[in-house]
C-alpha cells in the first residue's frame, strides 16, 4: 500500500487550509492511480517528505509529481 507523508515544519505558517488542498491534490494526481493508498499533510518538527509502499523506481516517479504539484500554484485555495 502507498503511503505519502508531507510534513511542514512546524515553525512555518501554513494554514490548515493549504495542507487540506495540498492533500486533495495529491490523493486527485497520485492516488486515484492507486488501489490502496494514504495520503497525510501535517506539520512536524521539520520539513519532510516520506513515500512508502513501493520499489525505488515508482518513488522516483512520485516524487517527480509530487515536485511538479508543488511548482503549480492550481491548487492552491483562493
């Protein structure tokens, strides 16, 4: 099963309303390709991207996306 872990660093200012669009972007983009999957965006204690669930080559390619949705400002809210 995928797993896609986003993490904010805490100390940053991003509003629940940016992680929550940023996650329905990803599980729209990355997820529906998937039978199982999870996606969660959240804050830690640093900035962090995890991708589990899959070979070496399948995490390249998601990261690319992942890269990609990020460079994209369409999801972000109004």
């Amino acid at each position: 099963m995928l797993r896609i872990d986003v993490r904010f660093d805490a100390s940053k200012k991003v509003s629940a309303k940016i992680q929550q669009a940023l996650r329905t972007e990803i599980e729209k983009e990355i997820l529906s390709n998937y039978k199982r999957g999870v996606v969660r965006v959240g804050k830690g204690s640093s900035a962090e991207v995890s991708i589990t669930g899959v070979d070496d080559e399948e995490k390249k390619a998601i990261l690319q996306r992942l890269e990609d949705i990020w460079m994209s400002d369409n999801w972000l809210p109004s």
